[in-house]
C-alpha cells in the first residue's frame, strides 16, 4: 500500500521519502515471514484487499503505526530488559524499531504539511482531523482484534494492542507506561529537533501515570482476618 501510494504523489521529494519506506515495509514483511516459517508458527493468509490505494489508506495507517509504535517501542524495552529474547534476535528488532521511529516521525510531518497545504493548519481543524485519525485507528484495531470480528487477526497492523502484557508476563500498566515513554523518547530523540513527534499518545501516558494510584485490592484472607 505505502508503495502504491508512493506513486501517486507529485512532489519528488515526498514520493522518494514513501518509496523508502514502502522498501522498509516491504522488507519488515518479509522478515516476519521467514521468521514465521522458522519458527513454525501458523498463521492465516493475510486478505490482499486489507488497504486501498489511496491518501485515506495511508492516513488509516499511518494513525495506526502512531499506536503500534508507541507501544512497541514500551513492550520490546521491557523485553530487552529482562532478556526476554536472544541478543541476536532483540538486535534484528532494534533495526525495525529505529526504522518504525523514522515512519511515524515522517507521518505526523507529512500529514501537517498537508494540512498547511490544504489550508486546514489551524487548531481548531489539526485538533479535529487528528482526533478523528486516531478514533479510526482505533477503531480498526478493536475490530480487527474482537473476538466477534470478522477475520479476526488479519485486517491491520494492530501488534501491541494485543499481546504486549501477555509476552512479558508478570508488569503492572504503570510500568509499560513507563517503558513506552522512555522508549518513545530514546527513539525519537535521534531526529532534528525542529521536527514534529507525534504527542497524542505519549501526552495521555503522561497524565494517566500522573493519577493516583489506586489501593491494591486485599486477598481474601486478609480482609476475612481485618473484620
């Protein structure tokens, strides 16, 4: 998808940027694919339909990649922590990482100069477009990932909505917000800072870790022996 819509876009530049990382993509898919077959993990084929050719695709997806970025990024932090997965392994996962870090830094640049473009850069209009990209995003990942949906696990990218606390088992939501910024910021912070960054996410992290945290609950002995 991210190929083909590289070669709708004008603007030379631009279309170069894409056609990078189409290759990116491309070569990331084909990395899990050999990985899968390795491995022996069984998978269902993927529907070729999944994304049109088109700048609403693109905007869905690049949304998307906000997401599964920010939360990759906290999930494979906790992993290299407690040596979840060989050196080797965790060094093949960086590359993809920085280069995830280096999509998502071009979308949110990208989708505002559109926005400038199209005369659509003020607050009021970037509040509501990126609200809305984000409730799509979501959207397609609930659906993709519900137990009712309809070809459940093949419709998007939707990585770290699913199995982040269940890979490295026994971590409190704190701390995956925790890893999720600090990795966010590590990744990001190799680009120019005149560049944007994408803050949806990393600000709604920020003011839940800032809640109080609530009382852990008593086991039932303990409340039994409190009476």
């Amino acid at each position: 998808m991210v190929s083909g819509f590289a070669g709708l876009v004008s603007d030379p530049l631009i279309h170069q940027a894409l056609a990078i990382q189409g290759i990116e993509e491309t070569r990331h898919a084909r990395l899990l694919e050999y990985m899968l077959a390795h491995y022996s993990v069984s998978v269902d084929e993927q529907p070729g339909n999944a994304w049109k050719l088109n700048r609403r695709s693109f905007i869905d997806f690049g949304y998307e990649e906000c997401i599964d970025a920010f939360f990759g990024f906290g999930i494979f932090g906790l992993a290299r922590q407690i040596q979840l997965f060989i050196p080797e392994l965790t060094d093949i996962f960086e590359v993809i990482l920085i280069e995830e870090a280096r999509h998502v830094t071009f979308f949110v640049n990208w989708i505002a100069y559109e926005r400038v473009r199209r005369h659509l850069g003020s607050l009021p209009a970037r509040a509501a477009a990126t609200a809305l990209g984000y409730a799509r995003a979501v959207r397609r990942i609930v659906a993709t990932f519900a137990p009712t949906a309809a070809q459940q696990r093949n419709q998007g990218p939707g990585f770290a909505a699913e199995g982040a606390f269940a890979l490295v088992g026994d971590i409190t939501w704190r701390q995956f917000l925790r890893s999720c910024i600090s990795e966010n910021n590590r990744y990001l912070s190799s680009f120019d800072p005149r560049l944007l960054r994408p803050r949806v996410l990393p600000t709604l992290a920020r003011l839940a870790l800032a809640l109080p945290a609530l009382p852990a609950p008593k086991s039932r002995a303990a409340a039994a022996s409190s009476v």
